[in-house]
C-alpha cells in the first residue's frame, strides 16, 4: 500500500501544485546535509497548510518544530508580505540548515528562527506578545500536552492550531504502546476533549508518502 499511496501523492504534486524552485532547493540542501526528509510534510499537506493560513487571512504564525524549513516555507508563503512568522527548532544541527534554507528561499515576509527549546522559547516570550492566528505544532511528540496549553496562551478567539503526526499508523489504538510519542498524543487527545478553550476540534487520518499518519485541527474559543 505504501508505494500506490506515495504514487498517489506524485500524481496530485504533479496536477495541482506548481513548481517551486525554493522548495526544491530546500528538499536538496537537505539531504545534502543528511537529513531526512520524511520528517518533514509532504508537499500537498504543506499546500494545506498554507491554504488555511491564505483562506483565514492571518498576518501572525507560530510553528514548533522547524526541522529543515521546509514546512516553515509553505507556511510563510501563505501569509502577506507585512505578515510574521515565529518558528522554533531545539536541535541545533537542524536549526543551522533551517537557517540556510530560510535564507535561499529570500521569503518577503519576516521570518523568526529561534533555537531552544519550545517550551523554554515560549515561556521567555514578553507577555505583551500579540497573539497568533495559526500555530502549527511539529515538535516532540511527548510534549504534545504542553504545547498545547503553552500555545493557547498565546492565540486569541478564532485562531487555528494544528497538530502533525497523531494518528502514528494507529500506534496510538495500541494498549501495549507506552512510548513517551504515544502516550504524548493519547493525553492530546484527552485534552483537546471538551477543553474550555477549544471552540470545536476534529482529526483526519493521512496516507501518503509519509504513510499513515494525520493532523488534529482546532479553533481556539
């Protein structure tokens, strides 16, 4: 199955999503650096990304987990030219080659590369931070649950959060799986249930060239 869905996701890359130098350029930076690139969104979920950004208008992103920059791009490219974009990586190795392709891509829009930990960049954060309108989560999957509270308290009413890889090829289903990974996106879950804070909230399963996976999708309240 896994070769019809990575068929599947070339062909639709192929019809609907145009070319794009910059993104080419960042796949083969890093591989240059030996980097996988199935840690990063495929290319059709990074257009997702960047359409909710587009479609919501929003001038304000947030993203946790900057790996390559890769999905950093596609989601500057969704967002104005006066817009801003907040995206912090806690490896350094990945932070340094998440420089260089952020810098190659010559985005207009103000891109912020910090490097540290999530938690530890948020909590430094001034107070007086205004507010973000999409955040994207695509960290450290154990630390789920914090993010998403850390992450809360810097949206307002209508902002869009969403969650990569909770699904884990139905690792999650699994009882017998405690795994700091999938315990982190089961008490997620549990905690995007009912939260006082959460408008609505659902989850779509993905297969692809990145296998079986999803995103968890929520407005904040």
């Amino acid at each position: 199955m896994q070769t019809l869905w990575s068929d599947l996701d070339h062909y639709i890359e192929s019809h609907l999503l145009p070319s794009d130098p910059a993104l080419d350029q960042i796949i083969d930076n890093t591989n240059q650096h030996g980097l996988s690139n199935h840690l990063a969104v495929a290319p059709n979920q990074g257009m997702l990304l960047q359409m909710l950004i587009q479609m919501n208008r929003c001038k304000r992103v947030l993203e946790l987990g900057t790996f390559a920059g890769y999905s950093t791009i596609w989601l500057a490219k969704g967002l104005p030219q006066d817009g801003y974009l907040l995206t912090i990586e806690g490896r350094e190795s990945h932070a340094l080659v998440a420089k260089a392709n952020i810098e190659q891509a010559h985005i207009d829009t103000h891109i912020d590369l910090k490097m540290g930990m999530a938690a530890d960049v948020l909590n430094a954060l001034p107070v007086d931070t205004a507010p973000f309108d999409f955040i994207f989560i695509d960290a450290d999957k154990g630390s789920y649950p914090e993010y998403l509270e850390l992450t809360l308290k810097f949206s307002r009413s209508g902002s869009i959060i969403v969650l990569d890889n909770v699904i884990r090829n139905g690792d999650i289903l699994d009882p017998h799986n405690h795994k700091p990974s999938i315990t982190g996106i089961r008490q997620t879950f549990e905690a995007l249930k009912n939260h006082e804070r959460i408008a609505s909230c659902t989850a779509l399963q993905t297969v692809g060239s990145k296998g079986h996976d999803g995103f968890a999708i929520a407005i904040v309240k």
